[in-house]
C-alpha cells in the first residue's frame, strides 16, 4: 500500500481495482476477500458470520464492472471505465450454473460477463 501513497493515478485506479490478492492466504487467490470480490469463485472457508447475505458458498456475487478517474478527467467529463470483472477475467453464467446447480433457479436472469477492455468514455 505504501508504495503508491500519494501516487495513484488512472493506472494504479484499474489495477487496484482488478485486485485479487487474498488478504487471508497471502497470494494472488480470486475470491470474495478481495477488492475485484469474486464470490463465485470462493467456497468460503473462512468466513465469520454464516448466515450474512454473501457469506453462501459460490455465491454469483461481486465485481460487475470498473471505473475510475482523475481530477483532469472529471474536469474534462471523461472516465475510464470497464464492462465486467475489473481484472478482466470474464464469467460465464451457464458454465457457473453446470459446476453449481445450487443456482439454477437464476439461469435465465443470470448474464454472462465477457472480458472487456478498459475504454475512455466522455460525457457530453
């Protein structure tokens, strides 16, 4: 954390924002202890309080998509932003219901997410 004090720009924003570091294993893991929050890929080993909302194994839960700006952007009307995970990696909603039937009952109202760029957007 302290190597980007005072030093986050649009770069660092998505990168930040794209985390999967696992603050509890102490490596690159996707899961829901994670900025990018990706809960359908946790079983959820470690979680406190079973009977919270996403603390349900697999939940099909977390990132949907990334923004960020500067203050030259906001200035400007201008935003970089990205449609699905913010670290890029896409979610296939029919192959996620196959591996856990537990969420069947959503097929149909759950998308899938392709793996997007990061686009600049302006607003006019």
């Amino acid at each position: 954390m302290h190597k980007y004090n005072g030093k986050i720009d649009v770069a660092v924003g998505q990168k930040m924002l794209g985390d999967t570091y696992d603050v509890y294993l102490n490596k690159i893991d996707a899961s829901s202890r994670n900025i990018c929050a990706e809960y359908d890929k946790d079983s959820q080993p470690y979680v406190s309080d079973p009977a919270a909302v996403w603390n349900v194994p697999f939940t099909p839960a977390g990132s949907v998509d990334g923004k960020v700006a500067n203050s030259n952007d906001i200035k400007n009307l201008t935003i970089s932003a990205r449609f699905g995970r913010a670290n890029g990696a896409p979610f296939d909603a029919k192959a996620f219901i196959k591996a856990h039937q537990q969420w069947g009952w959503q097929s149909g109202y759950l998308l899938s997410r392709p793996s997007e760029p990061w686009t600049e957007m302006k607003f006019i």
